[in-house]
C-alpha cells in the first residue's frame, strides 16, 4: 500500500496562494537544504545572513521535489514545474501551517514555560504515541519559524499533536498560539529566563499566560501548583475564558496529580502518584527533581484528555536524557585506567535550568578519587538582572557538593571569583582556554556537569570531550532562520 504524502504541490499552492504548473507527492518540509531528505519541498526563506533562494538548485539536487520560492532561481526556467512560486515564502509557510492546523481533526497540546519545555514535549510526545498516531515539534522548534514548520510537517491523519511555544518578548506567544489553537495549554514553570525584554517576572508570567488567548472552546489549562506563580497564571486562565484548569505538583497537597510516594537515585525516579481519584506508580528513566516534575505535568496532560496514563507511565520509563538535556556518556581520561562521567546539560541556560542541572550532579556518584566538576558558561539575555543571577547561582552551588567549578564568560568568571575561597575555581574566557585543561585535568571516577547558553556553543566542549579528546575546529556557524525562541 502506498503511503499517502504529506502534501501534494498543488494543494500547498491552494493552501499558501501560490503557482505551480506541476504536480508531486510531498513527503515532508524543511528549510534547510543540507536536511533535505527525497521526496521533500524546499523552502526558501530569506535568512538574516543568508538567502534560501541561493540553495534551490543544492535542495533539487538532494533530492527535493519541489521549492517554495519568491523569486528567480539561477538556472531554472520561471515555469519549471518543480516551483511553487509565492509573493513571500516565510508567509507562505504560516499559511501551510495553519492550514495543516485547520485539516487535522485530531487533540493539540501546546507548551510553554521558563524550563522543561522540550522534555515535556518529547515525553508527551511518547505517552500519547503509545497508542495513538502523535506528531511532536522536533528539537526546541519553538520561534516564529519553528511553530509554523512544525505545524506543516504534521499529518492530516495525526490524532494528537504536540507543539512547544517559546517567546524573546511579550505578544510572541499570542501570535504563536493563534496558529497552534490547542485544545490543552500546559505552563511547566515560570523564572528568570530571558529577561532582556521584562523588568519582572510578573511581565514573564503574563507573557507565558498568553497561552490561553488561543485556547479553542472548552479548552484546558495545566498548571503547576507549586509555582509561585501559579495563582497569576490560574487568574489569567480564568479570565481567558478557561472553564477547566488542572493542577500538578511534588509539594502543593491540593494539586490534581500528585506523588504520596517517591524515591530518587542518580540514574532514575521512582513514584506513585495520585491521578485525581486513581494511583498510579511508575519509574521516570530520566534522573533529578525536575524530570519528576515534568512527568506530573505530562500525567496531568494525559489524564486531562482522557488518555491512558498507564501507557504513559510505560512511556516515562523509556525516555533517556535527551543529548544537551542531561545525556549521561563515559569518556575515556588521559591517563590510567577507568572512564569519567559527562552529563551533557549544554542546551542554553538560566537559573531554574542550572538548579536542575546541579541538582543532578549533587546525586551523581562519583569514583574512589573522583570529584564533581561543574563547568558553567554565562547565563546570557537576562538584561539589568544579569549580575545579580549569576550571583545567586552561589548558594545553589555550594549546595549541589559541587568539588571544582570551570566558568566559562565574564559573568561566571565573577562568580568563581567570590567562591574560590570555598571550593576549586577555574575563569575562562572560552571554550578552547577550557578545554586545554579540562582535557589534562579529568581524572577516572570524575563526573562533570556541563551547562551554558547556546550562544557560547558549551556542546563543542561535549562534543570534543566525548571524542576521545581529538579536538575539531572551533568555527562557529549561522543559520538562515533560527527555529527556537531562547525561552
């Protein structure tokens, strides 16, 4: 039986008023040509450094079907029936996104928060696909770009869809979500995550709560009762028109999904939670307090859309820290027998992120000899706060038994400053001065803890640790159109 495609040319040229003169089966979408797969469409957008239009032929040549372009392309005639041709190709695929919104019949969830987004995602991603077709934004495809492209690669036949929504700025998660129209809305927490554009987090708060602005009817919200935010946000639901509000949370007693039971070690969580009026016991593949919390929020969304939370429990139990998001590897020492531990937490950074990922750390065993070794790079985009959260990273980090920590960037560097009379500190200015001793200094029974903003690509230092200590280059890269908000 032949599967049916994604799209065929035509009908993304009805969706998004565009020409073609052909017709093709269309298998998938992407705005890269080096992700470009047989049977795809090209999207040529225009990027901040670069233009889609340039990297038609290349897509044509990887084996794309067809292009969506708003101008001429060298060395193809206007009329070739691999062309889609539009007035504006970045508005062109918010259209095809929202009519891939508009045909799916099924239940969308969208989530937000300052932290535990993506894994939210990814878990609720595998609890609803155990048993029902689920289509996911992939990575943190969560920006202006992202949504849109995550919207238009999901099937017509998908009975769930799950989409993560990020924001730079107040009014971004009120345009996002009017194209995502979920029938579930769930926050994972709100904190200090991208200040520049806020002077508060009251303003964070209710930049997250505009979620609920493209609530469809009888829409639901899921909530996490334990943050001090919680009531905000919950008002904000109300006055949203939000009729039916869940609640999750490891410490609120009157939260709906709740653990009575749970027992933590450095490679998994055991609990059993309270599901409303039912217990449900289950064992979260995925170690520290903060994977606990996102699986009540996962459990939450589950049981709110009536699914089967003993699948999803199943489903929890499976999930492994994803690479960036905790991603446990040994790597081999310089010297002696034996290997380290890298738990790769290099996706971006604020200070509910580096509390989690610290507290991970403190319960991580070490070898005989082995110590703790923080490596932090600056917590960047938090405008006038800036110092004053790097600052109060201190007491977290006396906390987590953290043996040494490596700063990476003028902020952390002023951190190690003021503890380097409590614990072994080391400032770098970058990544190549870290690691030209990180790579000497790791030791057997060592686990080191790695996290920073994106910005100051901390995952090169992951990538060169785990490869056995053969250094690539460090060039950096840019991309046409980033698809990730930075919370």
């Amino acid at each position: 039986m032949t599967e049916t495609p994604l799209w065929t040319a035509k009908k993304i040229a009805s969706a998004v008023t565009g020409e073609v003169t052909g017709d093709w089966p269309v298998t998938g979408l992407s705005i890269d040509s080096r992700a470009i797969a047989p049977g795809m469409v090209f999207f040529a957008l225009d990027g901040a450094e670069s233009d889609g239009h340039h990297f038609v032929n290349e897509a044509l040549a990887a084996g794309a079907h067809g292009a969506v372009v708003s101008r001429k392309i060298k060395n193809i005639a206007p009329d070739d029936p691999r062309l889609i041709h539009v007035r504006d190709t970045s508005a062109a695929l918010e259209r095809l996104g929202v009519a891939a919104r508009q045909r799916m019949p099924g239940k969308v969830i969208a989530v937000t928060g300052s932290a535990g987004k993506t894994g939210t995602k990814e878990a609720l991603k595998a609890a609803l696909g155990r048993n029902a077709k689920t289509h996911a934004s992939v990575k943190s495809y969560n920006n202006h770009v992202g949504v849109p492209l995550s919207l238009a690669r999901m099937p017509e036949s998908a009975e769930f869809g799950v989409f993560e929504i990020g924001m730079n700025r107040p009014g971004e998660i009120a345009t996002l979500v009017q194209k995502v129209k979920p029938h579930l809305a769930l926050i994972t927490s709100v904190g200090p995550a991208h200040m520049a554009a806020f002077t508060a987090l009251d303003q964070v708060a209710d930049a997250k709560a505009e979620i609920f602005s493209g609530l469809e009817k009888d829409g639901i919200a899921v909530l996490n009762a334990d943050d001090p935010y919680f009531p905000r946000l919950s008002a904000a639901a109300k006055n949203s028109g939000v009729r039916r509000i869940v609640t999750f949370g490891l410490e609120a007693e009157n939260a709906d999904i709740r653990p009575v039971r749970m027992a933590a070690t450095e490679d998994c969580t055991c609990l059993t939670v309270r599901v409303f009026d039912r217990l449900l016991t289950y064992k979260i593949a995925s170690p520290g307090r903060h994977w606990a919390m996102n699986s009540l929020a996962v459990i939450a969304a589950v049981a709110a859309l009536d699914g089967d939370i003993g699948l999803a429990g199943l489903a929890l139990s499976e999930i492994a820290p994803l690479p960036g998001r905790g991603e446990r590897s040994c790597i081999p020492v310089k010297a002696g027998n034996g290997a380290a531990t890298l738990l790769d937490e290099s996706y971006n950074a604020n200070p509910l992120s580096i509390r989690s990922a610290l507290a991970v750390l403190s319960l991580a065993k070490t070898g005989k000899r082995g110590r703790r070794i923080a490596v932090l790079g600056d917590m960047l985009e938090l405008g006038a706060h800036a110092q004053e959260l790097h600052a109060g990273l201190a007491h977290i980090i006396r906390e987590s038994r953290v043996d040494i920590f490596y700063a990476v960037g003028p902020l952390m560097s002023c951190l190690a400053e003021n503890l380097a009379d409590q614990l072994e500190t080391h400032a770098f200015e970058n990544n190549e001065a870290l690691l030209n001793v990180l790579k000497d200094e790791i030791r057997a029974g060592d686990v080191i803890s790695i996290k920073g903003a994106n910005a100051l690509d901390l995952k090169q230092v992951v990538a060169e640790l785990k490869s056995r200590m053969e250094r690539p280059p460090f060039a950096r890269t840019g991309w046409t159109a980033p698809l990730a908000a930075a919370e």
